[in-house]
C-alpha cells in the first residue's frame, strides 16, 4: 500500500497542498468539516449580498472526484495523536497517516472579549457570511417597522471594526448598498442616510500597504459615505452598539473584521506557538521533531521568513504546493527545500470602480487598479462555470447597481431577537 | 387619505393583487415574514442542489420600489382583528385596514402525526429547501465515512412521500443526482446503487392527471431509477426510516410532500373553514359576513366552484388579481364580480428531458411535455436577470449533469445529529 498522506482543512493551503500529490505514488485524503471549498477573498460580496454562495463555493468531491489517489471525508477533525500518528475526529473515528499536511486556517479573535462575538459576528465561513447578509437586510427592514426616528438610528447604522481589506471591502459595499440598491425602497427613510462607520485600531486603512495608498483608499471611502475613524480602541460591544472608550456609537449591525487567532487543532500537536496561536514550522514547514508533519497557510508560522508570510490566499497556495513538494522528495529519499514566499503584489477593492493595489515598488489606484483585482479574481476562481456565472452578476450589478442575493431565508422576529 | 388595503402574505396571490392596485387610488400595504416573493413551482430545484436561492426569490421591496403607493412591511400578521379592523403582528403592533386581502397560503399537513415533522421536512419555504439540500447531501457523506455495508444503505435509501407534482419532482432529481452528478465522486460505494423511493397512497402518480399521463409518468420514473410504491399508507415515521403497515422502509432521509394545510391565519376570522383549514369564501371572494375581507390562494375554499379550484400558482395570480379589480369596484360603488378560474393546463417535469403536460383534452408527454414546462417555468419566472441565470444554470447542468449548488454551509456533525 502507498503511504498515506492525511490533509486537514481544504482551503487554499489544502486543496492545492491534494492536487500537487496527484500523480505521486501516495493515498491522499483531504478532511474538511464542510462539503465544499470556499473562495475566501469573495466571501464579503455574499456578506453583502452580491453574490449568491454557491458562485463562491466548489464541491471538494468535485473537484477532486477524478484524482483518482484523493478520498474526500466530511468530518471535523478534533485533535493530532502525534505518538500514533492518527487524527481522531469528532465522532471519534480515527484516520492513520504516514504524512499529516495541517491547513486548518485561522479563526476570528476578539482579543479575550468572546461576549463581543455574538453581537459582532467575523466573517471566515459561508455561514458566517448568511448571518452578517441576515443582519445588514433585515436592519433596514427593522428601521422600516420602526416609527420613532430616534429608535429607528441604530437600524441604520452600520458600524465595521478593522480596516484590513475585508473590513475596507465590507464598509465599502454596505455603503454602495444604502446609497445605491436600496434607492427608493423605502417609505419611511431615505436608505442613503445611513451611516457607515469603519473603525480601526491603527492609524491608517489597509496597514500592510504603502502609507500612500492608504490614503487613497481612506479618500475614495469616505467619496463613498464611509464615515472612516483611525486610532480608535474598541472597548465594549453589545446588542446596542459599540464602546470606543468615552465616545459611543449606537448601532444594531455591528461586523468584526479585527483579529484572527489560528485554528485550534494546531495547539493538539504539542509543539510550541507562536503569535494568535500558530504553529512555529522549520523553514521546510515541517513541524520541529516531526518531519512527517507539515503546517501551511494561516495556521503555519515561519519565524526565519523574512519579510513574514502574509495571511492570504497566494500564500496558502504557495504553502500548500510546497509542502506537498516536499512530501515528494522525503518518499523519493531526496531532502526537504525550504519554503520561500513569491509576492505577485496586493490587491485591495473598496466599492464601484476602485481599488488600490501594489506590485513592488508599483502602486495603483481607482479604476485601473479595480480592473486588475476583478480579472485576478475572476481569472481565480476555481471552475469556468463559477467564473462565468460570477461576471454575468458582477457585469449587472454594476449597471444596474442592483445586488443579486437580497434573499432572507428567516421568518419574521420581534427585532430584540438578534439583539 | 385614500382607503388603505393591507395584503398579508406576497406569494402569488398578495403579488398580483398588489401589482393590480397600482394605479387605483388606495394605500397598499404588503405583509410577509420573509423579504422575498417566492417562485415556489421551481423550489424543488433549489432543494435538490440545482439552482442557488436567489435565483428564484426576488426581495418584495425591489419588486413593489417603482409602485408608489404600496409600502412593504417584513413582518408576522399573527392574527385579524375583524371587530376593530385590524391585522395584529408577531410584535404586538396593529396594522389598521379598510380592505383586507388574505393571502398566506398553505403549510405542511402531516395528519395529525405532527412528530414526523422533524424526520420528514417538507418543501413550502427556502428554509424548508436548504434543510432538505444539506439532508440529501450529508447523506451521500455520511455513507461515504460508513465502512459497514449494512449501516451504509440507510444513508443511501431516499424516501419521497407523496407522488403530487412536488413529490415526483422530488424524487425524480434524486435519483438524477445519484445516478449522474455524483458518480465517481465517492471511493466506498457507487452512488447509482442509491434507493429512491416514492411512496403514494393512491392507485396512481400524478392523481390530478389524466391516467394516461400518471401512467407514463410511473414508467419515465421507474426508467430514470425510481421505485414507484403506489396504493401504501405510510403509518409511521422516525429517525431510521418509514413504516408502511407492516413493511419497513430503513432510510435515513425522507421528505414529506404528501399533505398542506391552510394557513392558521384564516381560522381568527371566526368564520366557517372548510378541508384542510380553508377559509370558505363567497363566489367573489369575499368572506361570509365581512365583504371588506377577501381571501386569495391555497387559503381560499370556493364550495361552489366546480371543477374545484387546483392549488397551484396561475390560480393564486387568478385569484390575486381578481381581488384587485372586486376592491376597486366596490371602491367605485361597482358590484363585485364571481371568480372564475381559466385553466392554461398544467405541466409537471419528472427529470432530465421528460415530464408530462395536460392542456385540456390535448396530452403531452417525454421531451416535448419538458420544453413546454421548461418554457413556461422560464417565462414566469419574475424578473429578467433572474431568468438569464436560471436558464444558464441549467443549459450547464444539462450538458453536464453537473448541479450548481452543492453547497452546504453548515459544519460537519456526528451522523445522529439529524437523524
């Protein structure tokens, strides 16, 4: 029998981590705890309503169905038995490997502030992206049952904490949506007063970009009618709005985009981590004393890498490749390479016709840079059929600046039901 | 002030009587406790994988945004207050109403047996259409994580009670699915070995078609790998599987399209209800004792029209419709006019080219019968955009066999967790 190679999670870092071990003498089998692969840089637009989720989401069993050493397995797993190299999952089944490649990801972190999560959900699954969908539509909804304006200023506020780029994507769109979609829908407001608020922590939006597109980007939000506050520490938030030490805004749609904290799964290995919980890896991604185990994407953490691995999607590619690579030679008796990070540049969409994005020393913005992040998005979409279906949506909504998924699947609650 | 007309319910009876009041001189107000209006006939795809949820539900507020004197609330009417006229929602709030159309339409009947519920979803919302999707779905998982042969086949055994036009629909996707989307996606079992089941109590599918019709219908089923049990009362069903008298049926999903039941809306009237808790109406509408009330749709009972009324949406429009226009003469001190219902036929599909078609005395069956239901479906549907992506969806899936959405959102569970 071949040796078996156990992939946890099927994100970026997984699914190409399965793919390179296609013609390798080896039985793969790729666990992940949903049915499907999901393309994460989009995962916004279903959060806001642009896009329906089954454009965003591949059945993994499809995708692998004619790899023929590669056995998709619906399962969750719970934790690593290093000593018996098997992986126990949550019903307790066990799966023996003879080669383990972790790509569980990364969580959202509320710093310590768990209570927060209920009130500002993340955004990092397909069901997460139903929930903050739910909460933007049905504020407004809310806010058109509601006769007292002064109650009904909290259903039309809009506040997103975090200006990374899913934080600037998501003030951007639930911008366009009130000022735009939802145009005279209304009787009893004009949507296009709703206040869209994007707190960050640092002192400026998108920090891992150059100081001068960062400015750009604040300027076209705020074109847009985001209302953008830098330096401000989030210090509480409940079912009534956000605390922001003295100062306080009154909000019923609150989106966490702040933090990240690594898969747990990591912590069952018994190796040390690093910051947000990731497993520090040697520079060939192997785990320190298990060369048979292997960490990419956001859960692995290359301490010697210098510039650090950035937390997106290239990188877990490029991880998961590698390490599969790697896998490759230690079976052939050849040595493990160590892993090297290729930055093709960044790329940041903050609403209609504009963007800011960096290759090198290159930096663009406005509609030159939009183009650029929507061909690369498209042209990386998984599957030609998601490709196409995503541009017919995307080529009319920018027309018509309609949205194609203003569905809520819920019955009618009493607005307190969601806080 | 013009006279205020409150709709409760936006299926396809509170729609077309909504869009017929546009220029009378009336206040509309719409109720529903979902943000969408529905397009039912084509619910089955969504629960079968085949067409993502916005393709067929179109937010009310974007349909009813350009007709200025209607106003869409997202809400519950939990009861009509007929007394002091007015409709009381999930919130306690009232909604005063000059005019009252009726429209909330039919739920899911289980005759009594209201435990078989939970093991026996049936098809009348998108909530409803996700839990069967992600049931069908699973299963093919959890047999694929299944080493025991035995305890495989309950996973792989489909149960489809009640061989109406939904039922059929239902099953003969089913069989599509395991006999062509997934095959060669799972290394344990082969997918076109799964058991669908369609149970009906009558002597025949299809009861309201012509014999002929039922008959090739039973025959294009039992062709596309359904097994057609005809003439068996189903007596119980729970977490393992369906009795049937004294045969047991071990599967581990069953969908219920077997029975409906009015709305419980129509019972605060306080006047008489007629089979299955419907209103029974006067000949133009109307409810007995109260002409400001009409009822509309799957809640309406016309004793008096023969043939009866079939519950199905061109009579719901009809209805709607006709509503409108009685309102708006008796608004203008015209008498009311009977309804009439005008049948164009009826159409119903049974998979991959095949379906069968009744326009009166005129039969028609297999590909012909399925362009004209996929044409008329097509045309329906509300909303051009809507549409185009069904139609692309689905010239995919028919080349391919390929189902545009797979996707389950949820995370993975131990197997009994549903069932």
């Amino acid at each position: 029998m071949n040796p078996r190679v156990v992939i946890l999670g099927c994100g970026f870092g997984g699914l190409f981590a399965a793919r390179a071990l296609a013609r390798a003498p080896v039985e793969v089998t790729v666990v992940d705890r949903t049915n499907h692969h999901l393309f994460q840089p989009l995962l916004y637009q279903v959060a806001t309503a642009g896009l329906a989720a089954p454009a965003i989401a591949e059945p993994i069993r499809r995708t692998l169905a004619r790899q023929k050493n590669a056995t998709t397995l619906y399962g969750e797993a719970q934790r690593v038995d290093v000593a018996a190299r098997q992986v126990v999952l949550e019903n307790g089944d066990t799966l023996a490997y003879d080669r383990l490649i972790l790509a569980t990801g990364a969580a959202d972190s509320y710093f310590g502030h768990d209570e927060w999560r209920a009130h500002a959900p993340g955004l990092k699954t397909l069901e997460d992206a139903f929930r903050i969908r739910e909460r933007i539509l049905l504020a407004f909804e809310h806010a058109e049952r509601e006769p007292d304006p002064v109650k009904r200023a909290p259903w039309l506020t809009f506040v997103v904490i975090g200006a990374g780029a899913t934080g600037v994507e998501m003030a951007g769109m639930v911008a366009e949506i009130s000022r735009h979609t939802l145009k005279g829908e209304f009787r009893r407001f004009d949507p296009r007063n709703a206040r869209v608020v994007l707190v960050e922590g640092m002192e400026r939006v998108l920090p891992p970009y150059a100081p001068d597109l960062s400015e750009r980007a604040r300027v076209q939000l705020e074109r847009m009618g985001v209302t953008v506050w830098l330096g401000r520490q989030v210090t509480g938030i409940d079912a009534q709005g956000v605390q922001l030490g003295g100062d306080r805004l009154e909000a019923k749609t609150v989106v966490w985009c702040a933090g990240v904290a690594a898969s747990p799964l990591g912590a069952t290995l018994g190796t040390p981590l690093g910051r947000g919980g990731r497993v520090i890896a040697e520079p060939d991604l192997s785990v320190p004393g298990h060369p048979e185990i292997q960490v990419v994407g956001d859960l692995a953490l290359l301490p010697d890498h210098q510039p650090p691995v950035p937390g997106v999607a290239p990188a877990a590619k490029q991880m998961g490749r590698h390490a599969a690579r790697n896998i490759i030679a230690t079976l052939a008796g050849r040595p493990t390479r160590p892993f090297r990070y290729r930055d093709y540049g960044q790329l940041a969409t903050i609403g209609r016709s504009s963007a800011v994005a960096m290759f090198g020393k290159v930096h663009i913005w406005g509609w030159l840079a939009w183009v650029a992040w929507l061909t690369a998005h498209i042209y990386f979409l998984i599957g030609f059929r998601n490709r196409l279906v995503v541009l017919i949506d995307w080529a009319w909504a920018y027309w018509t600046f309609e949205r194609a998924a203003r569905v809520v699947d819920r019955g009618a609650r009493p607005p307190e039901s969601h806080g």
